[in-house]
C-alpha cells in the first residue's frame, strides 16, 4: 500500500505513543543481542540494533536506523534519516523512508519493498523480495545483487520536494538480476551492465555497459 509522506509521519507518531498517550522513547535507541524481539521506537533520535540482535518494527520519526551483521527486524521505518541493513542482515517486511539513504550489506535480504521519495539505494549482493520504489533517488543494484518485483520511478507531483535539475542515475551492475518491469515517470540515466539481467524498461533508455562499473556521470 502507497502511503503518502505527511499520512506516514502521523503513523509513525502515533507508533512513538504510548497507550496512555506519552512518548515511549525521545533520544536514541540501542538494542543489544539476546534481548526477546520488541518494537524498537522513538521520536527524536536513532536506532541502532547490534549484531546478531532481533527486532519486531523499528520506527523512528528524526533518525537514522542501523541493523547490525546478521541482526533481524520485522520492519524498518523513519521520516528523515537514512537506513542501513547490515551484512547478512534480515529485515522481514518494508523498508521505508520518506528523506533519506538506503544501503544493504553483503548478504542483506529484505522480504517487502524498498521505498523513499529522496535519496540513494545502495545494494551490495542483496536481495529485495518486492522491489524498489521512489520519486528522486538514485538507484545502484550492486555486483550479484537480486531485486524481486522492479524498480518503480513515480512521478513528482503530489511531493513538495524540490529535486532540481538532478536527473537520477540508475546503475544494474554485474551479475545483477531485477526481475519486473522498470517504471520510470520521469527522467532517469539507466545504466545496465551487460551481465545483468532485467525486465521490460518503460520510460528509459538502458544504456549497457561492461567492466566493473558505468562511465562516470555526465
């Protein structure tokens, strides 16, 4: 389900509540290994979950999120703050953040989507079970990683962020596979290593390359 920024940042609120209406957490979070899963939340601050450790939704509004080498959590959800999935990491449903980056480790599986309006996706061998969707992000698929249901660019309007003049740049790098199709609403650069294998491209032009990486932006 598309869940708009501002409908986002009242769920996520509401979540920070406690029942009797006062904030569980404001300021940082740590969660250590051997502690029985729990949600993990706050309102100003971050979240970070050690390795090996476990999770139930870890949701903050002001912060980033940190999921340790081969930690697991059912969800990763912020406002504003980039996203980090360790190697070897787990992350059973979406991963979500309306500003901010997204990067999987080596061995990182995420079961649900990969979703933002603004900032890089950077995935290094992972695995994505129900593909990535922004407005303004840049998108690298790194050397053997495997995306599951597609890469979807949607359109600007409805979003109040200004994304200049930057045009994205979409890199399906060596041994890469994304299976789906490649939605793009807007201008994109799509570069797409002759190793990889992707769906059907609407919107774009794939533009192959070989070697390692793409040229360098232009």
């Amino acid at each position: 389900m598309r869940i708009p920024a501002v409908m986002l940042l009242t769920v996520l609120l509401a979540a920070c509540m406690g029942p009797d209406g006062s904030e569980r957490v404001n300021g940082s979070v740590e969660v250590a290994a051997g502690q029985p899963p729990a949600d993990a939340s706050t309102v100003n601050g971050g979240i970070r979950i050690a390795p090996g450790a476990a999770v139930k939704a870890a949701t903050t509004v002001n912060g980033s999120i940190s999921i340790g080498e081969r930690a697991s959590a059912e969800s990763a959800t912020t406002v504003n703050g980039a996203i980090k999935v360790g190697e070897g990491a787990r992350v059973a449903g979406d991963v979500t953040t309306v500003n901010g980056a997204v990067t999987l480790g080596r061995g990182a599986d995420v079961g649900g989507e990969l979703h933002n309006v603004n900032g890089a996706f950077t995935l290094e061998g992972a695995h994505v079970g129900r593909g990535i969707r922004t407005v303004g992000g840049d998108i690298t698929v790194g050397a053997g990683s495997r995306v599951e249901g597609g890469i979807t660019y949607e359109p600007t309007s409805g979003f109040s962020i200004s994304f200049g003049k930057h045009v994205p740049r979409i890199v399906i790098g060596p041994d890469a596979v994304v299976q789906g199709p490649l939605k793009f609403a807007r201008e994109v650069q799509l570069y797409v290593s002759d190793r990889a294998q992707v769906g059907e491209v609407s919107g774009a032009t794939p533009m192959p390359f070989s070697g390692d990486q793409p040229p360098a932006e232009r």
